[in-house]
C-alpha cells in the first residue's frame, strides 16, 4: 500500500544528506518549504547557499532561521569561535569536540512549529544510521521521542519523517544519484574554507561514501591523503 502524500517541510543544511533528503521528499511527497539554520558554524556560510541552490532548482520555497544565541553560547568546536576542527574518521571519540548541544533537538522544535504555520503535515530531517555514532540527539531513542512531542504538541499532529534512517552514508550517496542530486554542488567540510579540506571528519566520511558506493567523487578536496580506518 503505498502511503499517503503528505506536505512536508525538509530541514536542509546544504550537505549531501539534507539535499538528497531534500530530493527524495520532492520525489515521494510535496516538500512545501526547506528550511536551513544559521547558527554560527564554521561552515554554514559555505553550506547554506546550496540550500538555497537545490530549493530553487526543484522550484521549493527556501528560509534561514538565524540561531545567534548557539553562537553566542554553546560551546563546540564547530562553531567559528570554537577550537580547531579535529581530523580522522567520523567515529572516532575526538569528533564528540564537533558536537553542538542539543543542536537537533532545537531545530526539530522550531521546525515544528514552522511547519504547522505553513499548513505543513510533517516535516523531515537527513538523520542516518551512522550519525548516532556521535551524536546524542541523532539517536533513536530521542528521535521517536521528540517525534511523538512533535505531534502531541502540534494541532496538525506533525510527524517527522527521516527517509535514511535505515540506509548508511554510502547508500544515500547512490540514493541521491538515481534522484539526480548534483553533489558536486553540496557541502560537507566542517572547517569551512575555499574547498573541503579532505581529513575532517566529515570529509573523510564523504570520500568514504563515495567509494562505497562505487560513485565518483565530484569534489576537489586539499588533501587525498588515504583515509583513516574506521575505529573498532
């Protein structure tokens, strides 16, 4: 039974999951708005216009919602004012200095209430298998239990839908290619600069997706050094 269309707002960050996010909710629903948060990373500035980009080309309106407030008083290495962005592999224990607190639990809640003012049904986030590595508010526990908050606590009983949630990096990289995602026009590097640095973890674990997926990589990278093993 195939399920029912929904209008749906999609969190997009810019990267190669939010923007096949993006893409799949196009395909599979009526995605009614993207949404992306500025919230003073080293990289968002870098991320953010390919957003705007992709929304435009699938003809969805495109917001950024300002978040001054985590720049101003969280403390991750993610943000511009924090400590340099560590290198290695996506899972190693250093990537937790990456981490913004409570960032999803956030941007759900504010997304919730954007979607129930756009009329939206549901609203969707990139979140994948590999993500709760790391990160605490990536995690299933918290994922069903914000979802079931979301829709409590909103008259239209928004749900969240999180399309990759079964599927790794790897599979979203070919998912995102049979939709037509250009991904040489996303962004994933944490450090921020003219290119992807390579060795970050998100660029390792970018590379890496690639390479499973038996993909070429459209992006230019300033280091192809070889990848760092997984940790046990």
């Amino acid at each position: 039974m195939t399920a029912a269309r929904k209008k749906v707002v999609v969190l997009c960050s810019g990267g190669m999951d939010s923007v096949a996010c993006l893409y799949e909710i196009a395909r599979t629903h009526e995605a009614v708005h993207s949404l992306s948060f500025h919230y003073g990373s080293k990289h968002n500035d870098r991320e953010i216009p390919f957003a705007r980009l992709h929304s435009e080309k699938l003809g969805i309106p495109h917001s950024v919602v300002r978040l001054d407030f985590i720049a101003e008083q969280f403390e991750s290495a993610l943000l511009a004012k924090g400590g340099e962005i560590p290198k290695g592999h996506y899972e190693e224990q250093s990537m937790k200095q990456t981490v913004v607190p409570f960032r999803n639990g956030i941007m759900l809640s504010i997304a919730a209430g954007f979607a129930e003012s756009k009329g939206a049904d549901a609203l969707a986030i990139a979140a994948h298998s590999g993500d709760h590595a790391i990160y605490p508010d990536c995690r299933e526990g918290f994922m069903a239990a914000i979802a079931d908050a979301i829709r409590l606590g909103t008259y239209a009983g928004i749900e969240v839908l999180r399309p990759f949630i079964a599927m790794d990096k790897a599979r979203i990289a070919a998912r995102g290619a049979e939709l037509g995602v250009d991904f040489s026009q996303t962004w994933s590097c944490y450090v921020g600069g003219e290119i992807h640095c390579g060795e970050c973890g998100t660029c390792v674990e970018r590379r890496e997706a690639f390479l499973l997926a038996g993909l070429p990589d459209p992006t230019h990278y300033a280091s192809a050094a070889p990848l760092p093993p997984k940790p046990c």
